[in-house]
C-alpha cells in the first residue's frame, strides 16, 4: 500500500529546496534522475490528486524544469499553476486533454492541445460541453448503480471530485466509501468497466472535432498516448489530415521498444515527438511518476513554434 504521506518528492529528494542550477547535460549523465521536461499532467481540477500549485511545488522538488499541465476538459487549473511556476522559475506549458471516440468498443482517442488561447470562445464553448456531457453520464451511471442495488449520494460523488471535473475515479471512491467495493479496482471491474452493470458510453465526439477545436483555439493537436487507440498508424492518418501536429512518444508506460516504434512513426508522419508522464498524484498510478520518460526539450520549442504558425 502507498498510503503513507504523499508530500515529500522521490528519489533524488530535494536537499536544498531548490535544485541549484543544474546542468540537463549534466544530470542526464548520471544515475537517471528525472527528467527536466515532463508535458503530461493532472491536477484536482480533472482527476489528479494534487492542486496545481502543489502539483508545481512537487515538479521542482524533483528538478522538473518544464512542466505542461494537461486537465481533461478544462483550462481552470492554469493560471494558478502559472502562477507559482513563476515564483519558482518554472516554464509551465498550457494543456488541455479531450476524450473523444471510444464509442460501441472503440477504443478511445485522447487529444492533447498544448498553447492554446484560453479566451477563444469555440473551445470553451467546446469544454463546456464535454463537462456537461460528463455530469449527464455521471447522472446515468449513478441510476444505474441505484438500480442494481449499490447506491452512492450524487452529492458526495460531486464532493469527492472537488473543483474538478466529475468522472468514474470519483464514483468508485464514493462506492469505496459505502464499502459496496473494496478499492478502485474493483470498483471498475464490478461495476464501472465497459460491459459491467454500471457503465454508461460518453457521447460520442469525434477525433476530427477535438483536432479542430484545438486548431481553431490556435493550439498544437497532440495524440496522447497512441498504443491506446488501436491501430496507431491508421489513428495518424486519418488525423493528419485534419491538422493533428504530434504524438506522445515518450510516454510514462511506454518501454524503450515502444518508444523507438512510435519515434518512427512520429518521424515518418512529420509529427512533434512528445510525451510526460500523465502524472496524477504521488503513487496514484504505477509507472506514472512525474518526470519519468526522457521528453527532449526540443520538443517543447518546435510546439511552441507550431502554435505561433
Ligand atoms: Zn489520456
Ligand atoms: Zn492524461
């Protein structure tokens, strides 16, 4: 169990609070430290467990010099984590992520926009609609869960998910605390899963319409871990038509093999080789810890330069 205090960093730690100016080439050298860029995160404003301040605070501790914050379906989380990114001489680099496919066992299709403009009304016309379209399904799956029995306060489902968006972490918290499950696995494999008494598909969007939304808001379309969407090569094509401008290569699961694959296909389709580690929390998910893959910090410049055209 990892339910000891989440505060402190890993490996590495912080002897000094701030890691005194270090060179990247030099850190690189020795001993795998985490890396300096990490461009995949989540805070409480989605389904992360820390608020973007902490969750900043917690990337310099573990000498992270470019941090991207990327909450599903909302841009609420980053000005505060501008803010304090500032303050410790961070480079936040503005995200967002959307779910969209996944639909009659499809597998689902998360887009990344990096450097979007946050005031452009279609996108957030855009979120607004996904959150909508979440609390309706929220709604749903808690009939549904009442219906068989396993009933959870829709109240408490909406506490649990704080100032963030709801989603089904938050139901199979609030069914850990009714003691229906005994934790989040069972929670999904029981009721929650695709196919389990308690699912209900979220409204289809599709990939095309994420890509312009991100596109239109001036942002770079990145596809965010790729080996979940099926036949990846097929999911590039038909998205680079549209504009999608990278693809997550270093990803937080992916092993070097993986990587080395994706980085071809990255290269064959002209796509901005990207990646982080979808951190969401101290010991939250295995193998998601934040500044885990090598993201290069050429990455972040050709996106930045990719939004600007
Ligand atoms: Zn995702
Ligand atoms: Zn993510």
């Amino acid at each position: 169990m990892s339910d000891g205090p989440p505060s402190l960093p890993g490996p590495g730690g912080s002897r000094s609070g701030r890691s005194a100016g270090l060179d990247p080439r030099a850190q690189r050298g020795e001993g795998q430290p985490p890396n300096p860029v990490d461009l995949h995160t989540h805070s409480i404003h989605s389904d992360g467990t820390l608020a973007p301040a902490a969750l900043v605070q917690e990337a310099a501790q573990r000498g992270l010099r470019v941090l991207g914050l990327t909450d599903h379906d909302t841009l609420d989380g980053l000005a505060e984590a501008e803010g304090e990114a500032d303050r410790l001489g961070l480079e936040l680099v503005p995200g967002v992520e959307l779910s969209t496919g996944g639909q009659g066992g499809e597998p689902e299709i998360h887009l990344l926009g990096y450097f979007v403009d946050r005031e452009d009304p279609e996108l957030r016309a855009g979120l607004t609609g996904f959150a909508g379209a979440r609390i309706d399904r929220m709604g749903l799956i808690l009939e549904r869960l009442a219906s068989i029995g396993v009933p959870v306060e829709p109240e408490r489902v909406r506490r649990l998910a704080g100032p963030g968006t709801v989603g089904r972490p938050h139901i199979a918290r609030a069914l850990i605390e009714r003691g229906h499950v005994a934790d989040m696995r069972e929670a999904f494999d029981r009721y929650l899963a695709s196919g389990r008494p308690g699912f209900v598909p979220r409204p289809k969007v599709e990939p095309e319409r994420g890509v312009a939304l991100i596109r239109a808001a001036g942002g770079v379309a990145v596809l965010a871990h790729p080996l979940g969407t099926g036949e990846v090569e097929a999911v590039v094509a038909r998205l680079v038509r549209v504009g999608l401008g990278g693809m997550e290569v270093y990803y937080g699961e992916y092993d070097e093999r993986a990587r080395a694959e994706l980085g071809a296909v990255a290269a064959r389709w002209g796509l901005i080789p990207t990646g982080g580690s979808d951190f969401h929390g101290p010991g939250v998910k295995a193998g998601r810890e934040l500044g885990g893959p090598p993201v290069p910090a050429t990455s972040v410049a050709r996106l930045r330069a990719a939004a600007r055209a």
